[in-house]
C-alpha cells in the first residue's frame, strides 16, 4: 500500500471522528482541517496510483464532505456575482 493510500484512509476515519462532534465544532473541523488536506491528498493519490483510484476516493471523499462542499460552492459563487457585478 502506498503512502497516499493510508493517508487517505487516516482521512476517512478522522473525518468520520468529526462526523459524530456537535455541529457548532463539525462544520469548522471540515472547512478548516478536511478541505485544505483533501486538496493535498487526492492530487497524491492522481500521482501515486492512477486515475482509477484517485477517482474512487475524489467520489468518496465528495460524499464524506457533501454539504461542506455545498455550502463552500454557495458562498463562493455567490461572492463572485458581488465581485463581478451580477
């Protein structure tokens, strides 16, 4: 197994630690701990293993993170129609 893998499984087990704190303390741990890792860690795994296995955990780590992502897409979008004027 390579390094990418068992840090992408050391991921999925912290995030689903994170997943069973209070809401006030979840959101925070992902926008701020999960997000800015996942972005190293899939890359890795695109790298190191190929795009088979590097889009198996994009979807899973998609589906760990869904409303995070959701909401960090809403404001996103919605901060650029400010900045652009739309």
């Amino acid at each position: 197994m390579t390094g990418s893998v068992i840090s992408a499984a050391v991921w999925i087990v912290v995030a689903s630690i994170i997943a069973l704190l209070p809401w006030k303390i979840h959101w925070r741990a992902a926008v701020f701990l999960l997000i800015p890792t996942i972005v190293v860690i899939i890359p890795w795994l695109f790298i190191q293993n190929g795009v088979v296995v590097g889009t198996a955990f994009a979807v899973g780590f998609c589906s760990i993170l869904r409303w995070p992502l959701y909401y960090l897409t809403k404001n996103t979008i919605r901060k650029a129609k400010v900045i652009l004027g739309r």
